[in-house]
C-alpha cells in the first residue's frame, strides 16, 4: 500500500489546534474549529450540548460493506507553565517547536495529549487516497477533568462498535486497560483574624520539580509540591507559633504538584532561628531525598511584605489534619501486572481564597469498589474538618480482553509494518473506554499513539519518528478493517 508521509499535514493540523486556547472546560472554540474543519473538506457532522464533536466519513469506494470504525480522542488539554512565563490559556497559543528529533514546548505544556492524536485522525479525514471503510471521528471534551463529555454522551452518537484510540503516550503499547478515577473538590471553610503585629513576614516556595502526569508518572519518586510545603509548614510550626495567610499548590488536579507557595508570619524574636535558618537544610535534605528522580526542586523562603490578615489558625489546623490522613502517591502496587500500580491518590491543587480553601483530590485504581472506598475516606477526612467535598468524576475502569481478534489484527499490523509486535498493556492512567463500554454496548477499543513523555508538563514532548511510525500502522490497521 502507499500513502504520502503525513509528517508537515499532521504538524500543520496541530499548528491550528494549538492556536486555538482549549483547557479543559473551555473547549468552545476547539469545537468551533473541527466543525469548521467537517465543513470545509464536505463532512457530516455532530455537535452535541457538552461540545463533543462527531465527524463522518463515507467509505472509500468499494467498501461500503465494511465494519464501521471509530476513531476517538479528546480536544482538551493540561495547561501548565514554567514560573515566570507570561501565559493565559484561555487565550495565548501553545509555542510548539522541534529539536533534536522530538516536539517540545515553549514554556508550557505541549497539548501532545491529545492533540496529535487529534491531528492525525483529521489528517486521515482530508486524506482521500486512505482505504478505509465507514469512519466516525469522536473528539470529547474534559477528558482530563472530569471525562463530562465522553460520561454524557447520548447511545446514538456514534453507531461504530471498534474503536481506534489515539489517545496512548506509549508508543510501544497496546494499552488494553485503564484505571478508573475519582476525582474530588474539597471545600473548606475559614474565617480570618488580624494578623498579629511584630511578626515577621515569609513566602516559603517550593519550585523547579518535575511534575508530571498524576497517573503515568505517580510511581516515579518525583517530589509533590504538596507533601514538602506540608512537612515544611509542620516543622516550622513544631517549634514556634505560624499564622498562614495564604497557600496556593499546583497547576491542575491531574497532575502532580511541581511548585506551591505559602505566606506565614512568625514572631519577630524567633524568625531567624525557626524559619530562615530552614532553607539550607530543606534544600540539603531535598538533595538527599530526590536528586535522582527530582533533583531540581528546591525551596526559598524569603521576607515578604505583611498582609492585613491571616487564616484563623483553627482552620489551619483542621486543613492540616485533613492533608495528614490524605494520601499521596502510590497507595498499592498489582499483584497481577508487574510494575504497574493498583491504586494511587494525587493531591493536585490547593487554593486558598478569603472565605474559602479547595483542595482536588484524584484518585486512581483498577478496582473500583477500592477507588471508592479511597475516596470516601479522603472525603471523610475532609468532613471531619468541616468541609463539604464534590465529586467531580467517578470514571469506571476499563479492561478488553487482550486476545481478541481486535486486538490481534492490530498487534499484527504492527508486526507488518514496523517490524515488531508492541506489548499488550493495563495502564495507570485513566481512559474515556469504561465509559463507551458503558454507553455502547459491544464495543471494542484499541488505544494506541506515538511516545509523548512528561505529559501534563512543561517537559512534554513527543517523538517525532514515531508519530510517523502511528501514522502508517493506523492507516494500514484502517485498510485491513476495510
């Protein structure tokens, strides 16, 4: 079979997706863009209330007959930046550029996931030399906070029953499980108080950790901005009265924390002793801990001006407590799939406002019943300090029988095309196919992509080579179901 390397139409596609703003629940515009798309190349199309966006394919001549094929992704993205870089993502551009063989980004998350799975399955749709039969292009919306699109949509939006997803950073997978998620908003009320006065004011940050994805990389040791401002903050407090004005931790619920600050006041004749002797020996302590799988985070805490009032120290206490009894990180490990986490808690954001402290909580697990449980009792740790939680997400887990016929078609196409046959995989993080699965019955899902490392980052990139690589195995894989 040939094709023409898609490698420029596929960057120029993503070019377009990453000029148009799409966090997570704000995905209008995304919207607007692949209707516009579905419009200009004479496509039908779908657009349901939640901004989900199908669009329809005929079937290359001769193969009317064939099984209809759904290729799905998302259009959202985890927007993230470098402290310091002057970005908005509700309306500047990603700054994408190639080096040294992969695509990074400048000083913010890529978009990579989702969107050059996205790319490629448009670049497919204005392809028209690509033999393939009917062909359903499904781009949900929140899948990285919340999966509201793919867990609303209606029975009859799409009539395909096997599913190519692009969505997979491993390039040498098959993923053919995901871990369901539980993620959680926690309210917390608190009341203010003067601050007091002789008091020395302090920013203690927590800055340069690597972050990463919440469920790709919760098993990697990298430090969460959470736990060491926490630890830092109790020390602090073991030796001498800490009043907090405010906190902010993370970037978004998905990830693992990369940097967090806090602004405290001590009083004055204790000061040097208790707070800014600290950073030295944090900083040495940090070294020792994480300078393999973290060695860049690090903690400053510098004289800051004072503010007019802090946190009633109670609800500092009750928040305290309720991080304590929270878990983070890795909580069990399969005993059934080598080297893959079962279950895991991510505490990614923390905000405090003037009435009001949020905290997200993420959990992951391949076990339902124990995701739930996780979360009711992070819940109530949280009710036990008085704050009100949301639920966000209860996403069902996903498991396909890895020796379908499906399955193997596709292992085999691999086999064919690049010369090796890719692993049969269960992943930690979490997919959009409980929900499918929920909602059509019968479906089968192939996940699959190039190799996107540092997701939900701003060290994530991709490889060029192998988007090429996804490139000829889809189109291949398409042709044989045709």
């Amino acid at each position: 079979m040939t094709y023409t390397p898609p490698t420029q139409v596929v960057f120029d596609l993503f070019k377009q997706l990453n000029n148009t703003p799409r966090p997570s629940h704000h995905e209008e515009r995304a919207a607007d863009f692949l209707c516009d798309f579905a419009r200009q190349h004479g496509l039908d199309y779908s657009r349901d209330s939640h901004n989900c966006v199908v669009i329809r394919k005929p079937a290359t001549p001769g193969h009317e007959n064939a099984t209809p094929i759904v290729i799905l992704n998302h259009m959202d993205m985890v927007c993230v930046a470098e402290p310091g870089k002057q970005y908005d993502p509700l309306t500047d551009p990603i700054e994408a550029y190639c080096e040294d063989g992969w695509m990074h980004a400048r000083g913010t998350s890529l978009g990579a996931d989702n969107g050059i799975g996205l790319s490629m399955a448009l670049a497919i749709l204005a392809d028209d030399k690509i033999v393939h039969g009917p062909l359903e292009v499904i781009t949900t919306t929140n899948e990285e906070d919340g999966m509201t699109g793919a867990s609303h949509l209606s029975p009859d939006f799409i009539s395909g029953r096997k599913v190519i997803n692009l969505d997979s950073e491993d390039y040498d997978t098959i993923t053919t499980g995901a871990a369901g998620a539980y993620l959680q908003i926690h309210h917390l009320p608190v009341s203010r108080v003067t601050a007091p006065r002789d008091h020395c004011w302090y920013r203690i940050a927590i800055d340069g950790g690597r972050g990463g994805h919440s469920g790709v990389d919760i098993n990697k040791g990298r430090a969460s901005a959470v736990t060491l401002l926490w630890a830092l903050l109790n020390a602090i407090a073991d030796e001498t009265i800490v009043n907090v004005a405010s906190i902010t931790v993370g970037d978004a619920s998905a990830s693992i924390a990369s940097r967090g600050e806090a602004v405290i006041c001590v009083p004055a004749d204790e000061a040097v002793e208790q707070v800014e002797d600290r950073q030295e020996h944090f900083n040495a302590w940090l070294s020792e801990e994480y300078g393999t799988a973290d060695p860049d985070i690090r903690c400053t805490i510098t004289p800051c001006q004072p503010c007019r009032q802090v946190i009633n120290p109670d609800s500092v206490v009750a928040l305290m407590e309720a991080l304590e009894q929270t878990p983070q990180g890795v909580i069990a490990m399969s005993q059934t799939m080598p080297d893959t986490v079962h279950t895991s808690n991510n505490v990614g954001l923390i905000r405090t406002e003037q009435d009001e402290v949020t905290v997200s909580t993420h959990t992951r697990s391949f076990d339902v019943d124990e995701m739930e449980r996780t979360g009711l009792d992070i819940k109530q740790a949280f009710a036990q300090a008085g704050a009100t939680t949301e639920l966000v997400m209860s996403a069902p887990a996903w498991q396909e029988n890895p020796d379908s016929d499906f399955l193997n078609l596709t292992s085999d196409v691999f086999n064919d095309v690049l010369g090796w046959r890719p692993r049969k995989v269960a992943m930690h993080f979490v997919l959009e196919a409980g929900f499918f699965v929920q909602k059509f019955p019968g479906i089968e899902m192939a996940s699959i992509g190039p190799r996107i490392v540092e997701p939900h980052s701003t060290r994530e990139r991709v490889e060029l080579q192998t988007i090429d690589d996804i490139w000829r195995v889809t189109i291949q894989l398409l042709a044989r179901l045709a």
